[in-house]
C-alpha cells in the first residue's frame, strides 16, 4: 500500500485543524518530535511550518497539505501545485482572515515607506504602490513594530481589531480588504490512482466537517394533517418524514441553514409543530 504524505501546518490554524481531521474520523496523536501525527486511512500526517507547506509538496516528498491561501500566494507557488478544497474556517471563526495595511492615524502611504511583513512577498502582490516602497521582514509582534517606530506601516492579519486598537492603530483608508484568505487543501499536480482516491476522500471529509458548522438538524412532531410543503422550509435536502405511535402526527428532520433557525422555529410553532429540537451537525456535503 502506497502512503499518501500529508503535511499539516502548525500555527494558529493548527488545533482547528487537527480536531477537524479527528472529527472526520482520522485517528491522530499528539506530534512528536519529528512533527508525526501517525498515519490513518492509508495517509500520514505530519506538522511541519505553515509557511513551509508549499514547498514541502512541490520540492519535497510531500503529496498534500494544509496551509493558508495567503502562504500559498506568498510562496509563489500557485501555479506549480492545484488546491483541491478550501476551508472556511480561522483561528477563532468561521470566516476568511483578512490582510490590511496598518498604521497610525493619518498615515498615508508614500514613496520610499517602510512597510513591514512577515511575508514581503505578500506586500508586493496585494498591496497596491508597493513597488515604490521599501519592504522589511519582521517576524510577528507587527502591531508593535508600528508602535515603536521599526516600520510606518504592517501588512497584518485583522480579525477583531483589538490589538490595533490597544497599539493605538488604524486601518489605512484604501487598505482595508487586501486579500482574504482561507486554509487549503493543495496538491502535487499528479498522483498514482491510489493516493488521488485518498486524497480525494481527505478533500471530502474535510470540507463535510469544516462546512458542518453552519448547518443544524431540527426535529418536531408536526400534525399529519399539515403539508409540510407549505411551510416553505429552507431544507438542504427533502424533509424525512415518519410515523408516529400518536395518531394524526408524524415525526420530521430536516437539515437547514443554522442561520434560519430563527425563522423556522417560528414557522414550526404557527403550524402546530411539537417537541422541536435543534441537533448539531458534525458533517455535511450537499
């Protein structure tokens, strides 16, 4: 049996990631000290560098793995490997990162600015003008490298704003939505038919477990006499319905949106619903 070689990139994603592969039923360990997380399903898992992903899978013995778009981008890789899925999901949220210029009030960008990043090439892709300013790499702490003078301006990662807010930092006006970004899963351009099946079920798991998030299952007991279809539910697939030992009842699932319970609980109880019960959902795929 040939092995599939995934690499899994260790960082801020890194928990998340890990748990959604155990969720999807990957048995994983804890890495130990070479970055193995053991092999399941016929894939070996290993934790290297996030920023390393790209090249671990297009110089290296890697097949696959899973790192940020944005490292893909500044990797300048793109081109040379095809991403199979991406996975909307961050360190806190479930939402796309987001890259912004930032700096202190009324900074506005100029020739020959020092602007500072963890991934200079990043800066030079994303952000317009850059090719008249002067890049400098800084490794992390980019909100107080723009505080304390080491750079005018930061390409950063903005999620809440917090931290800019406590550095007594802005968004540069215009700068506020260079590139959103989101893990993904990439690939060699060509595997054997035995690891492209494996990879292929990874991409699939992945995308069922990560995307389950947004959806929930509600069960009721609804009377037989209402038609279900004039309810207008917005189901992702047709509602299951069966009896009930109650006559002139049955018993309904369906799979919606977790953002539409609100409107639905409402529907439900109009219609005469009962015992209406919201589940999670620990994998989905329309």
């Amino acid at each position: 049996m040939s092995l599939l070689k995934v690499a899994v990139c260790n960082g801020s994603l890194g928990p998340r990631l890990i748990e959604f592969l155990k969720t999807g039923g990957y048995q994983l360990k804890e890495p130990d000290r070479t970055g193995s997380l053991g092999t399941s399903n016929g894939i070996e898992f290993v934790q290297v560098d996030r920023r390393m992903v790209p090249q671990f899978i297009r110089d290296g013995e890697f097949d696959a793995g899973v790192t940020g778009y944005d490292l893909l981008l500044a990797s300048n890789f793109e081109n040379d490997l095809r991403v199979m899925a991406k996975l909307c999901f961050s360190r806190a949220s479930d939402v796309p990162t987001r890259w912004a210029l930032v700096a202190k009030p009324g900074y506005q960008l100029r020739p020959h600015s020092v602007i500072g990043c963890e991934l200079p090439s990043l800066v030079s892709r994303i952000v317009p003008g850059s090719h008249h300013v002067s890049l400098k790499r800084i490794e992390g702490s980019e909100e107080l490298c723009v505080k304390y003078g080491i750079v005018e301006a930061a390409l950063v990662v903005v999620e809440t704003g917090s931290s800019l807010r406590a550095c007594g930092l802005e968004i540069v006006a215009g700068f506020d939505n260079l590139l959103e970004s989101v893990p993904c899963l990439m690939a060699k351009q060509v595997l054997s038919d035995e690891k492209e099946k494996k990879l292929n079920s990874l991409s699939l798991t992945l995308q069922a477990v990560v995307g389950a998030s947004q959806f929930a299952m509600v069960t009721f007991n609804l009377p037989a006499t209402v038609g279900i279809s004039t309810l207008s539910l917005p189901c992702d697939t047709a509602p299951t319905i069966n009896p009930t030992s109650n006559l002139g009842w049955v018993e309904v699932s369906i799979c919606i949106p977790r953002s539409k319970f609100p409107d639905v609980v409402g529907s439900l109880r109009a219609a005469g619903a009962t015992g209406i019960v919201l589940l999670p959902v620990t994998g989905h795929l329309a």
